[in-house]
C-alpha cells in the first residue's frame, strides 16, 4: 500500500491524538483565545467557493480582528486589489476558517465558523481608520476554536531575525509579471511605483 485512502487507513497510521489535542477545542471564544485575537496583527483567511479553495492574508495593528462576543468575530475588509475572491466564496459558501499569527510566538490560533458580508453604515465606521472605512465587515459565527502547537514555528524559524541590508532572494512582484506576460508588463516601472502605491492605498 502506497496511498491512504480511508479514515481508517489514516488512523492507524498516525495513532489517537493526546488528551490536550482534544481539551484545547471548544465551541466558543474562550478569554484565553481572545487574549492570542487581541494580540494577532496577521491572520490567514481560508475560505470555499464554486472555483474551489482561496486563503488570503490580513493584517493590521492587533486586535484588528475584533472579539464581538464569545461566538463571534467582525473582520474588517480593507482595500486590496479587488480579486474579492474570498468575498465570492463567502457569498456562495459561508464556511471559513481562520489561522492566526502572533510575531515571535509559537503557537498559532484556528478558527472555525461561518460567515456573512455587512455592509451596516455603523459597523464599518466602527472600523474606520485614518478616516477610512472599510468596504464591507466579515461577520463570522464561531463554531471551534483551538491553538495549534508551535512546532511548525519552531521548524520554519518563522520569526528569526532578518538583517534589513539582507538581499532578496525571490523574484519581485513586477519580475514576476514581466516574466507571465513575456515581458509585455512593464516590470520593473511597477516594482519602482509598489512602495509608493501601496503606502497611498493602506486604507
């Protein structure tokens, strides 16, 4: 056997998970999984749709996902490059996921719920910043929620230290474009413009 077709299969091969695998998942926003939201600036918003799988990122300053209740959270949605394809998937398919990060802690956060897109005038003008509001606010009804061990942290040292005079060593945005369209994207004026562009469109 080569390949693991069933649940069975699947379970043998790993063994039962630990007691504190098991203890760690509730149903609710335990005060303890507020205070990692709290303090998360980046989260990873997975979400499925009739084009299949999406995960985007979000970040701001944390707490920017806010803790309405112990069984919901608000996710503002700020301004991108208006692909929406989360916002497609939630539309049609309102189970989301979310995985939160936390710079220079191990443990991550999961969430599981479903979703629904507000666009309630008092809602987004509580997430306005700079005098910016939000395009639209992601309601997501909580259903699990359980911390994720710190070991992929730990095997990717995710949070080591970089040098700022560090060289790129991946292509850049504009290379990239250059380099799908044969050159017909004028790459490297993008890559010049990026930083200005973004800084300009943060909210």
């Amino acid at each position: 056997m080569t390949t693991i077709d069933t649940v069975t299969q699947l379970e043998a091969l790993f063994g039962q998970p630990g007691e504190a695998s098991l203890k760690k998942e509730v149903p609710y926003l335990h005060p303890s999984y507020q205070a990692l939201i709290a303090a998360s600036p980046f989260a990873v918003l997975a979400t499925t749709g009739p084009g299949g799988l999406d995960a985007s990122p979000r970040g701001d300053a944390p707490g920017f996902v806010a803790v309405q209740d112990d069984k919901t959270l608000l996710l503002p949605e700020r301004r991108g490059n208006n692909r929406i394809d989360s916002l497609r998937n939630i539309v049609t398919e309102p189970r989301v996921a979310l995985l939160f990060l936390i710079p220079g802690v191990g443990e991550t956060l999961r969430v599981n719920g479903r979703a629904r897109i507000s666009v309630a005038p008092e809602l987004l003008a509580r997430f306005a910043v700079e005098g910016r509001a939000p395009q639209c606010v992601i309601e997501i009804a909580v259903e699990t929620v359980f911390f994720q061990c710190a070991r992929a942290i730990q095997r990717s040292k995710l949070w080591a230290p970089v040098p700022e005079d560090a060289p790129r060593t991946v292509p850049t945005p504009g290379a990239i474009l250059s380099a799908l369209t044969d050159a017909a994207f004028d790459g490297a004026t993008y890559d010049r413009e990026l930083p200005a562009r973004q800084q300009a469109t943060l909210y």
